[in-house]
C-alpha cells in the first residue's frame, strides 16, 4: 500500500522563519519537495496521533484542500507569517505563508465549513476533538491510516493530512467497511451520485458503480477493481 502524507515543512533555507513569501522550492506539480509539499507516508520519531473525520466527505475534502496547498506556489511556510493561509485559503493567488498546524487547520475549516479555532501541535488533538467532528485513533503503522486522517505527532512536533491511499481493494455487492464509504464519498461528491454513506455495498451503490463505469467506458460489471479506482481516482 502506498501513502502520500502532506504538510508544510521548512522555509528554502531550512529555518522556521524568515523566508520570502511563497514556496521558492517548489520545483514540479506534484509538488514533493517545496516548503509545503507532499512525500511518502513515514512514521514519526514522536509517534502519531490519528484523528480521523468522522464524515467521509469531511475526510476527502481535508484530502483535496491539502493537495491543493501543496501544489500551490504561492502558499510556503515561516511560523512568524503562519495565519496568512488563514486569510488567503489554500488556493491562494497571492504569495504568503503557513507552518504545519496552520495549513492543516485551514484545510480543515475548508472541509467542515467553519474554523475550528487557533490552534499549534501542543493542543491540536484537545482542539480538533472539542469539534466533535473527529475520532481519535493510533497509528502503530502505515496500514492504520486512511485518506484525510490528520496525523499529529504525540507531543508538540509536526502535523499533516494523508492526502492519498493507494492499493484499494477489490469491492463488489456485499462489501463493506472504510472503503465503501470512500467509494460512496466520491461518487456523491464528483458524480452527484446521492448515495448514503453507510459502508455497505448495496443494489443503489451498485446502479452508481455500474453508471461510473458506462461513463468512463469500462467493463460494466459493478465490481471496483484496480481500473476502476483508477478512474474514480483521477480527479485526485
């Protein structure tokens, strides 16, 4: 399974601060080595905390709004300039500037539609929790985690977004669980499909599956495979 995790990291010259405005280091779309920018899942010396949406559409939207940020240009990061994505948003015209927890809670606001509040990696679990939009859980590996979990390290350190999960498996009428609500998510949020998120496979999943796969012209047989996620994906 491959993880991509987003979050803003360090300014061009490796410091918290003092930077220029903007990400100067941002060299290629999808952008994996800018001030803000996007790298392989890793587990953190402090160890993470997952806090996990409990809306799927919350989860997906954090997901697309840290994407965003990351490939944005304009957006770097300085702690002494942190809430300018606050003002600006993650797709911000203007060059200006973030650290970790800032941008997470910007994407955050993005997705749920209000500011969860100022917050820093000392209180971010306490803050985000308070919402109640959001469940606590461990992460002992890369497996734990899922698309738009936000990931804080157990004592004040950094902050991201999983931005993407890769490695899907195979649905079909039936199935449940996580993935069934990722796969309902996107085909209400992309393709008006209007489904319950419930998690559970059933025949008005199945009638959107079997559309989506008409529309992309694949076989339509109802069961998301590897091509299948691949299509539903693309948007990403």
């Amino acid at each position: 399974m491959a993880v991509i995790f987003g979050s803003a990291r360090i300014d061009e010259g490796g410091s918290l601060h003092g930077g220029r405005a903007g990400d100067q280091k941002q060299t290629a779309l999808p952008d994996r080595k800018g001030e803000v920018s996007m790298q392989d899942f890793y587990m953190h010396k402090r160890g993470w905390v997952i806090l996990r949406p409990k809306d799927p559409a919350h989860a997906y939207k954090i997901a697309k709004a840290m994407e965003q940020a990351c490939n944005n240009p304009n957006i770097g990061y300085d702690q002494n300039q942190r809430l300018g994505v606050i003002t600006h948003g993650t797709a911000s015209k203007v060059q200006t500037e973030c650290d970790c927890s800032s941008l997470v809670r910007q994407c955050v606001k993005e997705a749920i539609g209000k500011d969860p509040g100022n917050f820093t990696t000392a209180n971010e679990v306490s803050t985000l929790l308070g919402t109640k939009l959001f469940d606590r859980l461990p992460c002992n590996n890369v497996a734990d985690v899922k698309q738009g979990d936000v990931l804080v390290t157990k004592t004040k350190g950094h902050t991201g977004v999983v931005v993407q999960v890769t490695g899907n498996p195979t649905l079909r009428r039936g199935s449940k669980g996580g993935y069934v609500k990722e796969l309902q998510t996107i085909l209400n949020y992309n393709y008006g499909a209007h489904l319950v998120v419930d998690g559970c496979y059933g025949p008005l999943t199945e009638i959107a599956v079997i559309s989506f796969q008409k529309l992309k012209g694949l076989q339509a047989d109802a069961v998301v495979g590897p091509k299948t996620w691949a299509e539903l994906k693309r948007e990403y």
